[in-house]
C-alpha cells in the first residue's frame, strides 16, 4: 500500500469529522465533487461552505476497512467508515458509509478529485 495516499484518506475522513475546512481545502482538488449517498453531486465549494454554516456537521468517522488501487493516472482508494454525522438539521446519526475516491497528483501534491459515497 502506498502510505502517502493512504494518509491523505485519512487526513480526509479525520479533517471532515472535525468540520476543519481550512484542511480540507488543501486535500481537495479545485473541481472535486462529493456524490452523496442520495446521487446528488455536491461541487467542492457548497460542500465546504455547509460545513463552514454548520448545515452539514460531521461528529466522528471510524475506520473499518480501506483498500487502494493504483490506476493509470493515480489512485482509487475505496474505504468504510462508520460516521456520525448531522445534515440539514436531522439530528445525530450514524452512517456506515463507503466512500470510493478518485486520488490524481497536480502539481507535485496528492489531491482529492471527487469521492462518491454510498452505504455498506
């Protein structure tokens, strides 16, 4: 396994349980989308700026299972997490979700392109 992108899967799942948008801004790539579990394809800055509101808040993501695969241009990383989160106002809940994530090197940095997370 490639520890550098594993660590940037987990830098992301640690920085979005924290709500720290100044770290996500530097894991993300500036066209990454998230696919929500419900197909809707959130672009990268109205993800951060709910989180940045406090309409999505995330508690907690507990890792359960991680693979990555090397691909022509990068990596695709598919992980579990069991997360605790509250959107749009819905109250805690916990999700177990699995987050596949397309990983490509830009300019000498290991970014997040888009990341499409479903449950398991």
């Amino acid at each position: 396994m490639n520890e550098e992108i594993l660590n940037l899967y987990r830098a992301y799942n640690v920085a979005m349980a924290a709500d720290d948008v100044a770290a996500l801004d530097k894991l993300l790539a500036p066209d990454f989308t998230l696919t929500h579990m419900t197909g809707y394809v959130q672009p990268r800055s109205e993800w951060l700026g709910e989180l940045q509101r406090g309409t999505m808040r995330y508690f907690s993501s507990i890792e359960d299972h991680v693979e990555m695969k090397s691909e022509a241009k990068g990596w695709r990383v598919i992980g579990q997490n069991r997360v605790v989160a509250s959107i749009h106002g819905s109250g805690r809940h916990e999700w177990p979700l699995n987050t596949e994530m397309t990983v490509r090197q830009i300019a000498s940095q290991w970014q997040i392109m888009a990341a499409v997370v479903t449950t398991y």
